[in-house]
C-alpha cells in the first residue's frame, strides 16, 4: 500500500455570469457493468454453440463408411455399421468432409423415450481429394437410403481460437471495470484515497445572506473569504490569513450552513467531508488519507477544507498502553499537515463540533486553529432574522408577527426555527387554507415542545380530572410567586409520548443569570403539580415523576455547583462533567469526597425540595378556590390560553396576577437553556412500574 496521492478531481468548469447552467446528471455506473455482464454471457453462448458444432470422434476410413451405407441402403439406417458401431454425434448431425466441402445429413434414430441412444461412439470421416464422379456416386447412394443430405463450406480454422480470444477480452475489460469502480473513493480498494468532495461556487447556492441570527460569526468568516479574494489588503500591513478556524456551537446553530455559505461565496476550490470519512478498521488508511486530502489541497491553492464533526477525529490523544491506534495516527498526520514542515499557509482549515472539550490541545493551540468561532443559540433578535429568512419561502397570512413568535421560542436554535416554519406551512395545507396564519404557527410550537396531539387517546374520567388539578397547580404556583415566567397555555391533551397535560411557560425577556431566588421559585412551579394532588385526593399519583427528577436536579446543582448552601458553603462539589453544547451528556467520575460529605449533600438537597415542598403546599391552600374554579373550566374547555386563565384570576381579589414578578422582589424571568414545558409522565410508566414491584 502506498500513500501517494490520488489523481486530483477535475475541476468543474465556472459558467459565465447571468448565465445559469443546467448540472449534469451523474450516470449510474451500474447499469454499464449489467451491460457488459450481459454481453459476455451471449458471447459464452455463442462459443458454447459454435464450439459444439465442432468435429468430434474417432476417425473412420471413407471405405468404411461407404460399406456401412450399401449394407444399411434397405433399411436406410445409417446409424448401423457392419461392426453394429452407430455413428452420431451429439446433435444427431453427421459432417463429412469432402474437399473443401462438409457434406451433413440428419439422423432421425431416437428410442422409445425420444432421447438418442446411449453408449453410442461419434466418428468423423474425412475425405481430402473426391472426384466429381465419386461425389455423385455418394450423393446417389445417399438418395437410395432416402437420407437428407446437404453440402457445406468447413467453418474456418481460426473461428474457434479467434472467439475465445474474444471471450477472454471482454472478462478482462468486465475485470477491469469492475476494479476502476472499486477503486472509486469510499471502496475498499481506494485505502489511501481521501473521500472529500469538491464543491465549485455555482454548485452550492448558499451565501452569506442566508445565514442570520449569528452575525458576529458571520463577520469572522466572512474575514477569510476577503482575504483569499484581496490578499494584499492584509499583507500590505504584514498581517495573514489564519492557518484554521474552528466552528463550536450547540447541535442545529448553523455550523454546516455557515461552511456551506463559505463554499458558495470563496470563489476558490472548497472540500467538504466528514471527521469519520478518514477513520477505517485498516492501520494507516486514515493517515493516508489525510496527506491526500491537503495535497489535492495544494494542488488548488489557494483552497479551503473543511471537516464536519471533527471530534470524532480529533480527541484527545490517550497514555494507555492500547493507545496507539489507528485514530491517533491520522491525528498525528493532521497535525502535520496542518503545521509541520509540508504545510502550506495557502491551505485553510475549517471545522465544526459541539464537542470542544473532547479535542486534543495539540489540534486547538494557535498556528493550527487559529480562531475559534461560537456559533451560540440566537437570542430574540436573532430567531426572528432567521424566522424572516424561512417565512419568506411560504405565504404568511396578516396576523403571523414574527416578533412574537420569536418570543415564544426560547431556547430554539436555527433548525428548530426552520421545523417550526415547515410544521406551520403543513398545518396551514391540512387545514386548507392558502396561507399560514398565526394559529398554524401557535400549534407548530406547541408540537415542537410537547410533540404530536392525540385526541384519539382515551382517558379515564378519574385520570381527566387528576391531571387537570395537577396543571392547574402548576399554573397557579407560577402565577403566584415572582421570578417565574408567566403562563401561555394549560393543556389536558395527551400530547407526545407520555405527556398526559401540560403547561407552557414563555419568558419576556432575553436572561442569563440565575438568582437563588429564582431558581427556588422554578423548584416551586415544577412541584406544584404533586402537591395539588396531594390536597386533593391525599396522595400523588406516578404522573409527577419528571418534576420530581428536575427539581431534584435544580437543587443538586444549586448545592454542589453553585455554591447556595450555607451548611456547605462556597465549595464546588460536583463530580459530573457536563458539555457545554450537549444536554444530556453528563459524564460522572470518580469523587473525591468522603462519604460524611456526599450524606451532607443528599441532606441539603433533601432540605431544599422540603422548603420548596412546604411553600407549594401553603400557597394552593390559601388558594384552594383558585384551584377548584380553574380545574373546573379546564375540565370543560381541556386547553385554556393566558387570557381565559387572566379573567379567572380576575375575580378573586386575593388571587395572583399573570406577571413574571412582584413588589416584593425585581423580575427576573430567566430564559431556559432549551425548550421549557411542565410535561407529566404518562401514568405507570416503565420507572414507577419497577418502583412498585
């Protein structure tokens, strides 16, 4: 195995401007290998046939042959020899060569069965120099035994050599066909070949204007794309273009589109791949497959490669004694490349990930990845410029205000936003309607956040009536505490996979910090619903089984990570690892701290879910009418909106109001870090069912 590189791709021809070409259309290599496959197995047949047709058998003397036929003459079967020896041969045609003729004539002996007798001898009679007067002779003694005959030309000597010869050219052309296409890259015949693709700028019709709600990380990419088109602005004050950039950012930001905007705006040779394209089972392909991929790069410079998903590529290098593997040595080989003694300073480098922290320093220090970009999720302004970008693809109706949808998307990322646009566009064309109102937009966040509707799903009216006091108690400890956002929508509606009802929150303003106060106050709000229950009917039900797993993580953080204990004081004591893009990705290692220590913690925690606990419960007593009136009008209406829920309020002077804080302490509606909804597990679900034995 060598790690030359491979032939470079041609380069695709750019069109002229203002006049947009047609792509050509990829042929299908495999409808030409059936054709070739079919073309030789018909030239297999046809030498079969002609090579069956040859002279086969012993040879017999014309004299012999001559006797046989005056002896057989009465009964005009030649097949009978004085010897009894029958001559045939394997398609009951007999050939004699007279001159440069064959005389043939046909033997119509078969047995009962139909078939040919068996056990019989094939023979050949040749007769080189035949009179005029013997060829008559024969023919007349031919037509006194009443047999079919005919004269021929002999097929030619090189007939049979020529088709085999034949025959093996077209294997060979099949073989080597065959071999080319699995030489291709992504075969297993194209070990050292890199699997990048390039892209020309009229192949990709993404630019800069399609990226929106990111527009610092717009402005640093767009920094490389001016360098490569007016270099000598940069030089002319000793400045250069950084060796990489490294695209980080949580999963749907905009990190691909961003390289995509790049390859359509570069005007220079881009190639696009994927971290795993250079990782295989066999040692040393990834390796060679780096060095392909930047001395096509080389070739094209000034270009650009970018590698998606690079931590599978890149992570960190390991002191294990297995550690020397496959991955590390194409790490390795990326290092190299991107600043040993053969790189090249006309080669950039782009990647993406939503895993920095798993990468090897060696790959993040500057003259390797010079810049790190964030591509973070948007704030307000930003999803509603990537709402304008997706909204301008479908007809809107008069009443759509992007504004406020962007408001009541926090946490949503650039893919939610373009589903979002996409559910509402569906919606609005199952409903029949020419364009996309607000509504369609209202029921595609709520789809998003708490997943499909199922109005077919049948619920126990004892069932009903439990989860409406369990969202009723959810919505009544939002309205009555500060710091909380306000309530959008209560839903008995089973919706996703085990949301029996729900309650949405959406926050008026863009926050990122947290108070101690306020994270209290969203403990309250997730135990509200048990603890209506509880009132209610004295005892909870499994429903309450993902608030009861939030708020116990809210006040484990708030114990071991911020620092809010005064028994424990201003100490970090969490042993989990968590990703700073990724949720759910908490990684545990081994702790450090004694056991009298991790017992102080469960009792922290356990101290602040039973304040928590103690506050819910005080708050819907004193308000027990409240609840009983909203419970009621729920249970008849099943989804009551933030204005149903206001004018209910309304006529209790000492009920709370929908407002995300009090007099008693600044508002400080804080902004989830995803998608927020009070959704209830669905009743005996699989963790409570083992739970109960």
């Amino acid at each position: 195995m060598t790690d030359s590189p491979s032939p470079p791709p041609q380069e695709p021809e750019n069109p002229k401007p203002g006049k947009p070409q047609k792509k050509p259309k990829k042929t299908e290599s495999g409808g030409n290998s059936l054709w070739l496959l079919f073309i030789a197995i018909v030239l297999f047949v046809l030498a079969t046939q002609f090579s069956g047709m040859t002279d086969s058998g012993e040879q017999m003397s014309y004299s012999n042959f001559v006797r046989g036929l005056e002896v057989n003459l009465a009964g005009a079967d030649l097949t009978k020899l004085p010897a009894d020896v029958q001559i045939r041969n394997k398609r009951n045609t007999f050939h004699v060569l007279i001159g440069s003729s064959y005389l043939y004539f046909q033997d119509q002996k078969q047995d009962s069965t139909g078939r040919d007798p068996e056990g019989t001898k094939s023979y050949k009679v040749t007769i080189e120099n035949l009179s005029e007067q013997g060829r008559e002779d024969l023919e007349k003694k031919l037509r006194q035994a009443e047999i079919d005959y005919g004269f021929t030309h002999p097929p030619s000597p090189w007939r049979e050599p020529f088709i085999l010869f034949l025959m093996l050219l077209v294997f060979l052309a099949i073989f080597f066909f065959m071999l080319r296409r699995m030489g291709g890259a992504g075969s297993a015949m194209s070990f050292g070949r890199s699997r990048g693709k390039l892209y020309a700028q009229d192949d990709v019709a993404v630019t800069f204007k399609d990226v929106a709600g990111n527009d610092e990380a717009v402005e640093e990419i767009r920094e490389f794309v001016e360098f490569l088109k007016a270099p000598e602005k940069y030089q002319a004050l000793g400045g250069r273009i950084p060796h990489g950039v490294l695209l980080v950012g949580p999963p749907g930001t905009g990190k691909t589109l961003l390289a995509k905007a790049v390859a359509g705006e570069a005007g220079v040779p881009f190639f696009g791949l994927s971290g795993s394209d250079f990782v295989e089972m066999f040692v040393g392909v990834g390796a060679a497959r780096v060095r392909d991929m930047f001395a096509q790069a080389r070739q094209r410079s000034p270009s650009i490669i970018f590698i998606d998903e690079l931590d599978a590529l890149g992570k960190v290098r390991g002191n294990t004694p297995g550690g020397h593997d496959e991955r590390e040595q194409t790490l390795n080989a990326l290092l190299v490349e991107m600043d040993g003694f053969s790189s090249d300073e006309n080669v950039i480098v782009m990647a993406a990930t939503n895993r920095p922290e798993t990468l090897d320093p060696a790959l993040m220090r500057p003259g390797r990845f010079d810049r790190q970009v964030l591509v973070d999720r948007p704030d307000v302004k930003g999803r509603e410029a990537i709402l304008k970008v997706h909204a301008g693809k479908v007809k809107l109706a008069d009443d759509v205000n992007l504004t406020t949808i962007a408001k009541h998307c926090p946490g949503f990322v650039g893919a939610d936003l373009a589903n979002l646009v996409n559910e509402a566009a569906l919606l609005a064309v199952r409903n029949n309607k020419t364009r996309v109102t607000m509504a369609e937009f209202d029921e595609g966040i709520e789809r998003v956040v708490a997943g499909l509707e199922k109005q077919t799903r049948i619920i126990q009216e004892d069932e009903k009536l439990r989860v409406a006091y369990h969202e009723c108690g959810h919505a009544l400890v939002a309205c009555s505490l500060p710091n909380t956002d306000p309530v959008h929508k209560i839903s008995i509606i089973p919706r996703g996979l085990g949301a029996l009802g729900y309650t949405l929150h959406y926050s008026e303003d863009e926050r990122y910090l947290s108070t101690e106060s306020e994270l209290r106050h969203r403990i309250c709000v997730m135990l509200g619903g048990t603890i209506a229950e509880e009132i209610v009917f004295s005892e909870f039900s499994t429903g309450a089984s993902n608030d009861l797993q939030r708020a116990t993580d809210i006040a484990r953080r708030m114990v071991t990570d911020f620092g809010m204990s005064p028994k424990l004081g201003r100490v970090h004591y969490s042993e989990t690892k968590r990703s700073p893009f990724l949720m759910n990705s908490n990684t545990a290692s081994d702790t450090s701290h004694s056991e009298d220590t991790i017992r102080e913690i469960d009792l922290e925690v356990r101290r602040i879910i039973d304040e928590c606990l103690a506050m819910v419960k005080d708050i819907l007593t004193d308000r027990r009418d409240v609840l009983e009136h909203l419970t009621k009008d729920l249970m008849e209406c099943e989804v009551m909106n933030s204005e149903q829920l206001q004018s209910i309020l309304d006529q209790y002077k000492t009920s709370p109001k929908i407002s995300p804080g009090t007099h008693a302490a600044p508002s400080a509606g804080t902004t989830p870090p995803a998608k927020d909804a009070e959704q209830e597990e669905e009743h005996g679900d699989e963790g409570d069912q083992a739970a109960e034995g």
